[in-house]
C-alpha cells in the first residue's frame, strides 16, 4: 500500500493535467467557434447590405437618366419617363427582397439610415413622376440623396468595424479651354 501512496501525488498531478487539458482544448475550441459563427453572420449582413445598396443605385442611376430627359440633370444618356417605366418598376421590385433581407440581418442603426436613404430616393422618384422641371430643386434631392447614402455607408462600416470609407463624391474637373 505504501507504493500505491508514494504514487499517488503523481497520479493526481496526471489527472489534473488532463483535465486541465479538456477544459482549455473544450474552451478553445468554443472561441474558434464563436468567431467563426460570428464571421459567418459579418458576411451575411455584408451581403445583405450591398444587394440593398446596389438595387437602390439602380434606382438612382434611373432618375439620373429620366432627369437629364426633363433638363435637370446633366447625365448623358438620358432616358424618356416612357422608356424608363418598366425598368423603374424592376428596381423596386428588387427593392423589397433586398430590404426584408436587410431587416432580417441588419442592426437597427443600419435600418434606420437605410430607410432614410431609400425615402429620399422615393422623393426623387416623384418628382420624377411629377415631371418636374427644376434643375435647383433636383440638385438640392441629389444632395440629400448623396448624404442620406454616405450616412447608410457610415452605419454600414461601423456596424461591421471596417474602416472609415469614400464618401463617393467625385469631383470632376471643369472642361478645359483651348
């Protein structure tokens, strides 16, 4: 018996390291997964955040187009209110799945500049629809449009911690004389 006590602090020691052992493998790989899990809902939101971006620049570049038609854009293919109607119906449509997946995934600040965007862009819409010409009052919409998107880019960034972005303003430069 005495053998069996002199072994006995060696075979706690053994045991404790093996449980030591489980208990840090089991932890570590309880992190391994949560940061995996949490890079695959970062993805996901990331992809729910550009389809909607990308169907409401659809819709922008569209009133663009049927803007330069009524003189209150400068864009350079410019496009009849006629020929633009199925296409316009076809960005909003894509609008509202891009929107229920983005009110599934995205954070509520993320929400809220998204709808700030997309009512702005339902603003330019019907003036559109309206026929209105007024190169002023389409420049103060194309503003607010502007800062409404650079606020929704904002959210978007913050929310997935990437890094300050563009505003996507380009300046261009004026014409030159010869």
């Amino acid at each position: 018996m005495s053998a069996f006590i002199q072994q006995l602090p060696a075979l706690i020691g053994v045991v404790i390291g093996a449980l030591g052992s489980y208990l840090a493998t089991t932890r570590g790989d309880q992190a391994r997964f949560r940061r995996e899990q949490a890079a695959q809902w970062d993805g996901r939101r990331l992809t729910a955040y550009a389809d909607y971006a990308r169907s409401l620049k659809k819709s922008v570049t569209l009133a663009y187009r049927i803007a330069a038609h009524l003189g209150n854009d400068p864009h350079p293919h410019p496009l009849s209110p006629e020929e633009a109607a199925p296409l316009l119906a076809d960005a909003t449509d894509a609008r509202d799945p891009a929107g229920e997946a983005l009110l599934m995934l995205g954070t509520p600040d993320v929400v809220d500049k998204a709808r700030a965007w997309v009512v702005v862009v339902m603003e330019m819409e019907g003036f559109l629809r309206d026929r209105t010409q007024s190169p002023e009052a389409w420049s103060t919409l194309l503003q607010h449009q502007r800062a409404a998107r650079e606020g929704y880019y904002t959210a978007v960034r913050r929310d997935l911690a990437l890094p300050p972005g563009h505003s996507g303003e380009w300046r261009l430069a004026p014409p030159r004389t010869p």
